[in-house]
C-alpha cells in the first residue's frame, strides 16, 4: 500500500535537489516529513476499525533527501500480517456457490475450518468498498503542494545565494 511521491515529477529539479541535499541542508525533507504526518492521521483516522491494530500499522516514511515519501504499509511482514486491509480499502466481489463456469465439475468436500461448517457450496458475500488511503491524500494534497514548493523555493534560494 505504500506508494511514492509524484508530486515532484521533474527529473531535472529533482536532480539538483538531490546534489544540493549533499552540499547543504535543505528543508524538503522536513517539510515532506510533515505533509506525510498529516496524510497518515487522516489514514488512521479514516481506516474502519474493529480492533484498530490494521490502523496502528499504517506508518510514514521519507528518505534522506527529502525527494520521496512512503506512506501506508511498509515493509514485507506487515504487508502479510496485515493483507486484508486492501479488501477493506478496494471491497471484494463476492462469489456465488450455487454455479461455476463452464459446469465443470466441482469438489465434493464440505467446506469447513474445523470448527464451523459452512456447506458444499457456501456463498461468499460482496463487501463494500471503505476507502482511507486515496481520501487521505485527497484531503491534504493541497496543503502539502504547497509546503512542499515552499521548500523548494526556499533551498533552491539558498543554493543560488551561496547561504547556508
């Protein structure tokens, strides 16, 4: 779920951020360690809960530079701990047990976990879609643009002025 930042699509600028990164201090990484902040309490926030432990993962990143930024889950054991928060985000389709394509033949074992038994065929129901990350992202986005050309603006001053 965790995806890069495109707000800075340049490859030029962000070249020349990246060398200035190495030379002097900017303030791109604070200011997209904000924006990223904000993005991620509106994530938990907006995550349906049952017991809050898929809202907990949901952690922020930004590199060194400054130049991206990871938000959402992160990470390879979160990733399968936590797999059933894009079904919450996206919703299922659901599947019907009394058909199958092309009536092809189908398994005659009772479906069951051991303890419940849910039939030969059981019907799977559709779930809703409860999207938090895009909502998130959509909320902030304006406010980050702009700290984030703020930051830009400002270290990019800076490098041409010879400061610190």
């Amino acid at each position: 779920m965790a995806r890069r930042s495109r707000i800075l699509g340049d490859f030029k600028l962000r070249r020349t951020l990246r060398n200035i990164h190495k030379t002097l201090d900017n303030e791109l990484k604070p200011a997209m360690q904000e924006g990223a902040d904000k993005i991620l309490a509106d994530m938990q926030r907006l995550a349906p809960k049952d017991t809050g432990a898929g809202a907990a993962a949901l952690t922020a990143f930004v590199a060194k530079s400054g130049l991206d930024a990871q938000i959402g889950l992160r990470g390879k054991k979160a990733n399968r701990k936590f797999y059933y928060l894009r079904f919450i985000e996206y919703g299922t389709k659901g599947v019907s047990g009394e058909k199958r394509a092309g009536n092809r033949n189908r398994r005659d074992s009772n479906k069951s976990d051991g303890e419940h038994w849910f039939g030969k065929y059981p019907d799977i129901p559709a779930r809703p879609a409860h999207p938090f990350v895009r909502p998130a992202y959509d909320l902030n986005r304006d406010e980050m643009v702009a700290l984030i050309r703020q930051a830009i603006a400002s270290t990019l001053a800076r490098a041409a002025g010879g400061g610190p």
